[in-house]
C-alpha cells in the first residue's frame, strides 16, 4: 500500500488517516486488500510515525527517496520476491472482488491494471506488477522519468477491461482517491449512498 505524498492539502494530516463514512480510509484499503489476498499489505510510507499507523503493518519507507508514486511502486517490488499488488491509500471504495479479479487475471503479464473512466484510461496506482518490472521502473527512476505508467511499454502490460471492472461496482466509486479537502467531501457523500 503506498502512503506517498507530504499532506499539504490537509495541513499536515496524511490523506490514509482521514476518515471516510465514520473509518480511516487506511483501515478501509487494508480490508479489502487483506480479503482479496489473505495477508496483510506492506506499508510503503516514509513518515517517521508510519509504523504507529497501524503497528501489524510492515511499514518500508521508499527505497528512492523523493521519486513520487513510481519510486512506491519500485520499493514495493524491491521489498520481497515475486508480483505485488500496490494500491493507493487514498482509495476509500477499493472492493476485495476488482483486487481479487486483479490478482487472478495477472498471471501472464509484468504489469496488470484495471481499466477505468480516468484520464489515464487506466489505474496504475491499483495494478499488480512483477519482477520484471523493477528493471525497467528503475532505468525511469534513474532518469527522472516518474510517470507511473511511463515504463509500460518495456514490460507486458495487461488491463483487466473495463466491462469486467463495472461488474464489480462503478468504476468512478471504486477508483475514487482522496487528493483534495472537496474530494473528502466528496467520499462522505458516496459513503452514505
């Protein structure tokens, strides 16, 4: 789970600690990834209070410090052997069955992601990635290049499409993050519906 970001547009607090319908929206994204693989996720985070958040979490701060949610994706990788699930902690709606399609439907491709109505077309912050992804995230890393998708093209790259992702609920609700105050307000609002 990558807990990035300096939280300066909530005044110091960290977006996974804000709550959303009455729970932190860490707690919510641990759930769902915990239902969908079986095991707790690893907490990529480098504020020294992280490992505080939640003590039965193994929290790794970033292996390359300052290099945005690309530098999360290549410590997640960096941090045991095999494919990773990396989700965002800001995603309050993230459901145990779209992780669960995500985990099944990766078994041929470095890099796996679910299609969405975003202006990336797909999510590259709720993907699952393999070794073979570290190299080419690290040749990114080492030339400034952060864009989380920037390296796709050097790996196989597979979507889970978005017909299968609406199965599972509405993509703008799954996929919903909390980056701005309005979007929190946003999250209440879908909570309660």
């Amino acid at each position: 789970m990558l807990a990035g970001g300096s939280a300066r547009r909530y005044g110091g607090r960290h977006k996974g600690l804000l709550e959303v319908g009455g729970r932190r929206i860490l707690d919510r994204v641990v759930d769902a990834v915990a239902a969908a693989s079986g095991a707790l996720p690893l907490l990529i985070a480098n504020d020294p209070a992280a490992p505080t958040w939640r003590p039965d979490l193994r929290t790794v701060r970033d292996v390359r410090p300052g290099c945005g949610s690309l530098g999360g994706i290549y410590t997640a990788l960096r941090s045991g052997p095999g494919v990773v699930l990396c989700v965002a902690w800001d995603m309050p709606f993230l459901t145990p069955e779209v992780l669960s399609a995500l985990i099944a439907g990766a078994g041929e491709y470095d890099a796996f992601l679910p299609e969405s109505g975003g202006p990336r077309r797909a999510e590259p912050l709720c993907a699952v990635y393999g070794p073979a992804c570290a190299p080419a995230i690290e040749r990114r890393l080492s030339s400034g290049r952060l864009e989380a998708t920037g390296f796709h093209g050097e790996v196989r790259t597979g979507t889970l499409p978005f017909e299968c992702v609406r199965t599972f609920g509405d993509p703008e609700r799954v996929f919903f993050n909390v980056n701005r105050p309005a979007d929190l307000n946003r999250a209440e609002t879908l909570a309660s519906t």
